[in-house]
C-alpha cells in the first residue's frame, strides 16, 4: 500500500544534501513497511531493524565514522555518498544523537532515515481516507476527492463515498487492518 508520506521522504531524498529524516508514529502506522518500501525503490541502499540486528550498542561506543564502517560490515555494503541507510527503531537508542548530528554535518550526502521517537521527527499517521481510497483500487475517485471535493466526479460518487467513508470507519486506518480486510473481507 502506497502512503502519502513517501511523497516527502522522495522530496527529502531528491533535494540532494540534507540532516537525517525521522519517522514517528503510533505503532502498526506502516512507518516500518513505508521506509522499506521507500528504501527498496533505491539502488542502494542497507536497512536495518536496531533492537532485532542488537545494534543498540554501536551507536554509544564510538565516533559516526567508525559506526558507519560497522554498519557497512553488518550490511554487507560499502556506505558511501548516495547511500541510504534506514535504521528503524531508534528511540532511546544511546548515542543516536551525536550519530545522527554527525550525519548532518559530516555526511550530508549519506542519506539516512529513521523510525522512532525523536525531536524534529516528520509526524506518520494511521492511512487517511484517501490513502485508504487507493489500497481498495479507487485511485481516480481518490485523487478527483483530493483535486476538488465538489468536482461532478465525486458528487456522481456519492453513495459510493459514503459507504467507503462507513467502511474506512469500522476498520480504521491501521495498514495491516486494512490489508486483512481487503484480503478477507472480515
């Protein structure tokens, strides 16, 4: 399932030199599958989960060039310019700080994007109703409602919208909610 948000981490990836991007989110929002996602559609690039690959303890051991080494190792890749490194999971991760202000100003064109909690985090919510409009296949009624909400299109599609908009209710916007009721139906 697309989400909107991968429209701003393309925008962050595409500006060129930028400060790490941090996802946060409640949890089973998709922040996980939408970096992955966002991550495979790059040529290079290395994920890593932090707590599940026991990477806690890179981060507070040593210098940001020395943790990019490890992480490279770990991931079987060189981590040069260009490269996107996606650490899920780095709330209360020690060191993560001096790592990531590291990242900002030595490596400007490492890219690095994370989930978690953390000050200046890019906010992910569960899917909206548009987002929602897509997963089920209504891509054209989704962005006629986001062009113009009055447009003939969605005013021709209003039964249609209105039960959708009942269904999306009884849901919710959580991705694998909707994932398991599209394939199911229960």
């Amino acid at each position: 399932m697309r989400r909107e948000i991968e429209d701003v981490l393309t925008v962050w990836r595409d500006r060129g030199p930028s400060a790490p991007m941090v996802i946060e989110g409640v949890r089973g929002c998709g922040k996980t599958h939408t970096v992955r996602r966002f991550a495979s559609a790059s040529a290079d690039s290395v994920y890593f989960d932090v707590r599940s690959d026991g990477l806690e303890h890179i981060f507070s051991e040593g210098h940001h060039h020395r943790v990019l080494s490890e992480l490279g190792a770990i991931g079987g890749t060189r981590i040069d310019d260009g490269t996107l490194i996606v650490l899920d999971g780095i709330q209360g991760i020690p060191g993560i700080d001096g790592f990531l202000e590291g990242m900002r100003r030595i490596h400007p064109k490492v890219l690095c994007t994370c989930t978690g909690t953390y000050p200046g985090a890019v906010r992910m919510e569960p899917m909206s109703f548009r987002e929602y409009l897509r997963a089920s296949g209504m891509d054209s009624l989704a962005t006629a409602l986001a062009r113009d909400p009055l447009s003939e299109e969605v005013r021709s599609n209003h039964g249609k919208l209105s039960s959708m908009m009942r269904e999306f209710w009884a849901v919710g916007g959580l991705p694998a909610a909707v994932r398991e009721w599209m394939d199911s139906g229960d």
